[in-house]
C-alpha cells in the first residue's frame, strides 16, 4: 500500500468541522487530511461521528461551520452528484444498491454521462467484474434477491463505473460472513495499491490498521488520536480500547 507523503497537497483536507443534528452537536471541531494514494482509517466506537464525518465530506450533510477541500479548494456546500463528477465517491454503511434492478442495471447506473465512450464503458465494466467475479455471474439477477456480501459488492463496484480518485467505505464489512469480509477488504486493499486512495470506516480495527497508511481516532466528535497505522496498531491506548489487548 501507499506511504503517507506529507510534501505532497493532501486530496481531501479537513479543517475544524462541526457538524450538527438538530440541537445535538455530532462534530466538534474534526480536522483531518487525506494524501494521494492512501488508505486512511477512521476509527471509533459507535455514536462517535464517523458516518457523520465522511457523509459531510461527501456533501450529503451541511457543517455549521469549518471547510472540506478538494486538492486546496473550498467545496463546502456542493451537492454529491456534484463532488461525484469531481471524484468523490461514497459506500454507505446501508449499501443503498436498487433492489429492483438487475446487477448490470445498477452498475450502468454511473455510465450514462457525459464523455463516456463504449470502449471506457467496457473498461470500467471489465476492472468491476475482475474484482468481483460473482457480480457477473448474477449479471442479470435482480439487486434485491442478492446475498448481503454480493450487495456489498455491488455498491463498492458501482461507486468504481464512477472512475473515482477517492472512495470512502463506511463499515464494508458489517454484518458479512468471514469469507467474505475477506473478500471486501482484500478488493479495499488492491484498489489502493493500483492508486485509488481510500478513506476506511471499519469495524475490524486491527484489520482497518494494517491497511491504513495513517489513522485517526474520533471520541465524542472529536480526534482524540492520529499517526500511521503501525504506530496506532502498536499504542497502548488503542490497543486497550479497541482491540482489548
């Protein structure tokens, strides 16, 4: 996987977030930066603003206050179809695939755009099916009638039809077999070692550890740790509340 550059601009730069539902305060001041080519995981117990943090990148929700940048510009306020064409792409805790079409018809989903040659289409189809063989083989099988690991995979190959430079998977594993939580993660890691950068939300800390190039640790809204996977997997600290070591 790719090593954190700190001379290069980050991708994704996040400056004193605050983000609120209703009156609740869920981000209180999140900063954080994302390099060309990294994984970098979000870590957290439940409740702590990790969804709430990628979903405000991915413009899906608005801050009260502090700025999201994209390669040093202010894209506070963009709508995601918006920061999707720019890039940004986003796999929901929930999946969110349309369970009435087929798998070929949610994964067309991101061709029909503008610029979009039939040989790219083909491209892009081809790098999908390549990651995940089982998508093709239920090609024309309704999204609805698949498997929860087979779902997952088609919101992670549908955000890849986008041509992304960044995608940001919240929870990919949750609720899935060993097997293919293997799977998953294993597709997370060869995205980034053909370059794709990657933000991790993972449940498996250990595992989300050993992907990320750097990491940061979220507490009531707030980052309470920060530093590269390795010296995070090895701190005292998150080792007694994450990995129960």
């Amino acid at each position: 996987m790719s090593e954190a550059d700190t001379s290069t601009q980050p991708l994704i730069s996040v400056e004193g977030l605050h983000t609120y539902y209703g009156k609740s305060h869920i981000l209180d001041g999140v900063s954080l930066h994302v390099g060309p080519g990294e994984v970098v995981g979000l870590l957290g117990r439940n409740g702590v603003g990790k969804s709430t943090t990628l979903k405000t990148i991915m413009g899906l929700v608005n801050p009260s206050a502090g700025k999201v940048m994209l390669n040093g510009t202010t894209i506070n306020g963009l709508p995601a179809h918006k920061l999707a064409r720019l890039g940004i792409a986003y796999v929901p805790e929930d999946r969110r695939i349309f369970r009435l079409l087929t798998v070929m018809e949610n994964l067309r989903t991101g061709l029909d755009r503008k610029g979009m040659t039939e040989e790219r289409k083909k491209q892009l189809l081809d790098k999908v099916f390549t990651f995940f063989p089982r998508l093709a083989e239920r090609s024309n099988q309704a999204g609805g009638t698949l498997s929860g690991g087979e779902q997952q995979m088609l919101a992670i190959g549908r955000c890849l039809m986008g041509a992304p430079d960044l995608v940001m998977f919240d929870e990919p594993s949750l609720g899935l077999a060993p097997t293919v939580v293997q799977t998953v993660l294993r597709c997370v890691r060869d995205l980034n070692r053909e370059g794709l950068t990657c933000v991790l939300v993972e449940q498996n800390v250990a595992v989300s550890l050993k992907l990320a190039s750097s990491a940061y640790v979220l507490e009531n809204g707030r980052i309470t740790l920060s530093g590269t996977g390795a010296a995070l997997l090895t701190d005292d600290r998150v080792r007694q509340a994450y990995l129960g070591l």
